[in-house]
C-alpha cells in the first residue's frame, strides 16, 4: 500500500468533493439538480484504506445513498466478487449513479455488445423486477436492431469515472451505457478527488481547497530529467498557458503531510475559461506521468501514455491490453509493443497501423522515419489470455492492487519477461 496519513478534516473534504462530482455527473447546465435520497449508486471502487473507499464512506455520511453493494460489504469481497455482485443486484435495484474505473465499464460494455452479458446474472433472475427489467431491456434492444446493452436495462443519471484512458473512451461510454461520464482525477496523496469536469464536459477543474497547487513547466521537468541538480521552476495556476503540459506540485491543506511532493502527474491544459457555461477556471487533462515518458532520441519530441493510446486507439484494431519501452536494437534506439489482440493480426500490419497514426500524433517521431531511415517500431504480439496469467500470477502472490497490472509505458526487464513467459505457456 501506499500509505498516507489523513486528519479528520481531509476526510470530511473527501467526501463533500465526491458528493460534487455525483451531482455535476447528474447535472446538464449550471443549476440543474438531480439527485435524490435513496437513490441507488452502483461503484466499485476498492475498500478502505484504499482513498475511494474512505471517501465513499465519508459520502455515506452525507447523504443517505443506498448504496450497492453495501458499504460493509466491500471489505469482505474480492474486486470481480463486488462488481458481479453490483450488477447482480442492480438488476432489482437498479442504478441511478455509477462510479467506476473507464476501463471496467468498457469491458462491461463490451461483454454486452458481445451477446455475453447476463451469463453472470442468472442468479436474480427469479426476482419478478428482474425479470420485468431483462424483459423491458430485450424488447429496446429487439426494437433498435442490436444486441441488449446495459442502457437496455437501466436508465442511469449520472457516470463518474477515472483513469488516463477516459477521454478517449467517454463516446463508447456513451453509447453503452445511454450518458456521457464526468471524469475525475483523484490520488491518494491529495486526499482523494482533486479535479472533476462540469456539465460541459470541456475539461477538469481543480477543487481550490484541497492542495496548494503549482506547476512545472515541461522544459523545466525536462531539464531536471537531463541533469537531476536543476532545481526546476514552477509557475502558479494563474500562469498556466493553454496547449501546454506540466508536472503537477502540491503542498497540502488541512493538516496533510506533503510540501512542495511532485505528482509525477503530467497534464496538459486546453483552456483558460469557459466564457458559454461562465466558468472562470482554467480547464485541463491528465496526460500520463512524467517519469512514464519514452524520449527515443533528443529530437524524437517525448511519448507519453496518452499518446500511445491514442494512437493505438485510432488504428481500430481489437486489443486487450498492452505496454511499451524503449529498447536498443540492432545499435539503436526503438520502441517496443507489446500487445495481446483480439483477432489475428500479424505483428507487421499492427506495426504498421500504430507507426502511422504515431507520425500523425507526433511529428517528430515522424521526422525519425524521415531523416534516420528508420521505423523505430518493433511489435510482439502476445498470446490471448496473456494480460489475463499475468493478473491472476500477480493475484496469488499476494500483489496489492496497484500492481495487478504492468505498467503501461516501461515496464521493467521482470514484468516484459514474465510476459514473454506467460504467452508461451
């Protein structure tokens, strides 16, 4: 675990900015108000000491949500037993609000578009409003010529959700589940939520009262990484210009621990104010971390998280999941995919597809092919079920759950040989 000390109030604040989030996650314009007692909010965020669940129960002391599954019982079940169990029982509760990683909802979805859906939900199904639920979803889904997707079967208000992926998988939400989430951005050194986007959606917005904030430019960041004696400087937030990243800095408020802490959080900022929803804050994106950037050469420009899922993204090749380093190969510098696939693609079409959207998303990586005469892309093509060994290897030896899962960008020489290992069983 990573451990962090918070005081009463940092706990309290937790809770009033996850309440916030609900209601801006429910809200269409400024002023709109949706949320009622009792209604049913559907997570699965971790238990306590996790800072999701200490913030949902200081949520629950709040506002009396019936919440699924219930507060007490997260701490006794496994991750997949609370997200079975959420939709199990949704199906007779069903779901105003939801809160959720962006990639589990995906995968729900997906299982859905798949015709897999309620292969996991046959034990409610003697509930008579279950029944009528799975009986009203088939018939919309029968109706509108397609498989029966969750938005079939609950009529959901408000989506909060989290993860560097979430901007490029907010439309495919959408169409899953019937409404567009609220990205959040949340860590356990800020006390919880930190950031969260309006009704606008054109971006998150830091809460003014829940750190010191400041920020390092990237030519700053950059040097520092070059030569570790630079002590790089920050710039406020409002200084911050449009376009542009920065590491995140934060000294915190109601009596936390941290001063001047580096996030190792990159984001970029899109804008400085929303003159049509008459937001006066500047509006930004978590992009990737800093210290998870890939430089192939000095004038390579840095690649970061987001880059590779975009540009992964944009191929529309199926995938499950995948990770990325810089290697030397053949006395050069390259970079390195390792991908597990959803249909057979051999490693030269995926090379291919992902080198090109790179060059579109970065021109100076394009600039390499250019002027070294080189694709400094190299791809391995795990075997199905890859991703799926590694989490249930790292499971049974006891991994927290930060660790279930290889890092995205650089894995360690341990993590890409286990890999190697498990796609060949």
């Amino acid at each position: 675990y990573k451990m962090v000390p918070y005081t009463r109030e940092m706990y309290e604040r937790s809770g009033e900015r996850i309440m916030s989030a609900l209601l801006l996650s429910t809200a269409r314009s400024r002023g709109d108000v949706r949320i009622q007692e009792k209604e049913v909010l559907v997570y699965n965020a971790p238990p306590p000491p996790y800072a999701s669940g200490v913030a949902l129960v200081s949520v629950s002391e709040l506002f009396p949500f019936h919440f699924v599954p219930s507060i007490s019982e997260t701490e006794e079940l496994t991750f997949h037993e609370r997200l079975e169990l959420s939709f199990q029982v949704a199906l007779v509760t069903g779901i105003d609000i939801l809160g959720s990683i962006t990639a589990v909802l995906v995968k729900i979805g997906e299982r859905f578009a798949q015709g897999a859906g309620g292969a996991s939900l046959s034990r409610y199904l003697l509930h008579p409003k279950a029944l009528y639920r799975l009986s009203r979803g088939l018939i919309r889904s029968r109706l509108a010529g397609r498989p029966m997707l969750p938005k079939d079967l609950w009529d959901v208000k408000g989506i909060t959700c989290g993860g560097t992926d979430s901007s490029l998988y907010k439309g495919i939400i959408e169409d899953y589940w019937g409404v567009r989430p609220l990205e959040l951005y949340a860590s356990t050194e800020t006390g919880g939520t930190a950031a969260v986007e309006a009704w606008s959606g054109n971006g998150l917005y830091f809460f003014p009262d829940v750190v010191f904030l400041e920020f390092i430019p990237e030519a700053e960041w950059s040097r520092n990484r070059e030569d570790p004696s630079h002590r790089p400087a920050t710039v406020l937030l409002d200084e911050v210009q449009p376009g542009q990243r920065y590491e995140l800095v934060i000294t915190s408020l109601h009596g936390g621990p941290f001063l001047r802490y580096r996030m190792r959080d990159l984001i970029r900022f899109v804008s400085l104010q929303d003159a049509e929803n008459q937001i006066q804050l500047p509006a930004m994106y978590c992009v990737g971390r800093s210290d998870g950037l890939i430089d192939l050469v000095g004038f390579s420009g840095p690649i970061d998280e987001s880059m590779v899922w975009t540009a992964i993204h944009k191929t529309d090749i199926p995938y499950e999941e995948w990770t990325i380093r810089k290697e030397v190969a053949d006395g050069g510098p390259i970079l390195h995919l390792y991908i597990e696939l959803r249909e057979n693609l051999s490693a030269a079409e995926v090379r291919e597809r992902v080198h090109a959207q790179l060059k579109e998303l970065n021109p100076f990586y394009a600039d390499m092919e250019e002027m070294l005469e080189i694709v400094p892309l190299r791809v391995t093509v795990l075997s199905p079920g890859t991703f799926r060994r590694y989490f249930l290897e790292r499971q049974a030896a006891g991994a927290d759950l930060a660790h279930m899962k290889p890092p995205h960008m650089n894995p360690s020489d341990a993590i890409v040989n286990d890999l190697l290992r498990l796609s060949n069983p």
